[in-house]
C-alpha cells in the first residue's frame, strides 16, 4: 500500500471561521478558525467535538491535530479538506504565528497565520460571513423575514474574534459568560445602537456573543445593515429583516 500523502495546509489557509475574510486577514487569539488545505486527517468527517477529562475542548479530532507555535489547537470540527480549531489565547501580543497540522503519523509544512488582538467576524445563515446574520430574538427564536426584529428590541448576534476576555479563559475552556476586556459598538441602519453585552456565548468555546439594542426609528426593511467594531477593526457588514 502506497504511503498517504502528508496534511498540507494552503498558504493563506487559516481564516476567521464567521467572517471567512481571505488571506491576509488576520485571525485573533481565542477566535474559531477554519484550516484549508489537503489531507488534513484520517479521512473521516466529524462535525462536532466534545470535551475532554480537563473539562477543555479536544486537541484531536478525525485522526487531526493542530498546533500554534507548538501550542495544541482545541477542535470544533474534522474533515480532509478543512479542519475547525481555536486559536490559542497564547498567541495575544503576537503578529503571526506558525501553524502545523498532523495526521497518520506525518505533519505538514509550516505555514504563517497573521495574527491580531481583533478580527471580528460575524456568523450568517450562508456560513460564508454575508449576508443575513445569524441572530436571534431575546426568547432565543431565530430572527427571520416571518419573525422579524424590532425597534428598541434587543437582538442576541453570534461572532468570533473579539480578542481577550475578562475575566480570562483558559485555551478550550467553555466560557461562563466572561466579557470581552475591550467592548464592541454596533450600527444598526447607519446609526449607532446600545450594545447591551459584549463577550462570549456562556457554555461555548470561542464563540462571542454581542447583545444590541435595535435603535427606536429603525425603518423597516428586509435588510437592514449591521456593522460591528472593536479595538478599531471593523466587521463586514451583515443584514437583518426589520419590521414595525
């Protein structure tokens, strides 16, 4: 039997897995990432992880496992061409890191991965970061064009890359609803809203979560454009339906 090919992960590989933001976009510590390349595990398809006996995410999934400048990557999902990991919160204050992936006993060649204290990316119905947002009504129901949001209703949005949390998370460890050490601001239509929380998604690993309150006067269409910022960096803009 012929050996199998090494993981190779494709230059400008690793992006923010909310935004997808191509290369040289950077990716922030303690963000959820997406890993492109070939050959990036065992050859199964595990699309979901789960915790190991240290109460962390699993540094190993599908056969796979990722380290950042030798620190182990916790892993949210396995496939051959993609793999989902953390970036660890040890890479803060750096400006790139080294990525290695291995698999059936052979690693792949290093590759850089720009790293910043921020790179938001916001979650949407499409995966691909556009479009509309993947958010939700304070009762948890999905905000959609039959369910639209409100004025002066408070909306709950899912992102990731909002840098360093307080208090401070462990790599892996599922968060118990800690704030991000730098707050987010939010424009609703253009116009400033109140955000209410910024921080991550209490029970989840990497996962931000950005409550905001939709400003009073919102006018009402099936796309109204929603742009974060934090720490000065920008998010792409993504939509929501808004009804009286």
């Amino acid at each position: 039997m012929p050996p199998t090919a090494a993981p190779a992960v494709f230059p400008g590989g690793v992006v923010n897995n909310g935004s997808f933001a191509p290369s040289p976009a950077p990716v922030a510590p303690g963000s959820i990432a997406a890993v492109f390349g070939t050959n990036l595990n065992d050859g199964s398809t595990v699309l979901s992880s789960s915790f190991g006996p240290n109460g962390r995410l699993v540094t190993t999934l599908g056969g796979a496992s990722v380290t950042l400048n030798g620190i182990a990557a916790p892993m949210f999902y396995s496939t051959p061409g993609q793999l989902g990991i953390q970036i660890p919160f040890e890479m803060a204050g750096q400006t790139s890191a080294s990525i290695v992936v291995a698999a059936g006993g052979q690693s792949s060649a290093q590759q850089a991965v720009p790293i910043d204290a921020f790179a938001p990316g916001v979650f949407t119905l499409n995966q691909q970061g556009t479009g509309t947002a993947a958010v939700l009504h304070q009762n948890f129901i999905p905000v959609s064009p039959g369910n639209p949001a409100r004025p002066d209703e408070v909306l709950v949005f899912f992102a990731t890359g909002l840098g360093v949390v307080t208090p401070p998370l462990a790599t892996g460890a599922p968060s118990t609803g800690n704030q991000t050490a730098t707050v987010a601001t939010a424009t609703v239509d253009g116009i400033p809203a109140a955000v209410t929380f910024s921080g991550t998604a209490p029970g989840f690993v990497g996962l931000n979560q950005i409550n905001v309150r939709v400003p009073p006067g919102t006018r009402t269409a099936p796309n109204i454009v929603v742009v974060f910022s934090i720490g000065g960096k920008q998010s792409s803009p993504v939509t929501i339906p808004v009804a009286p």
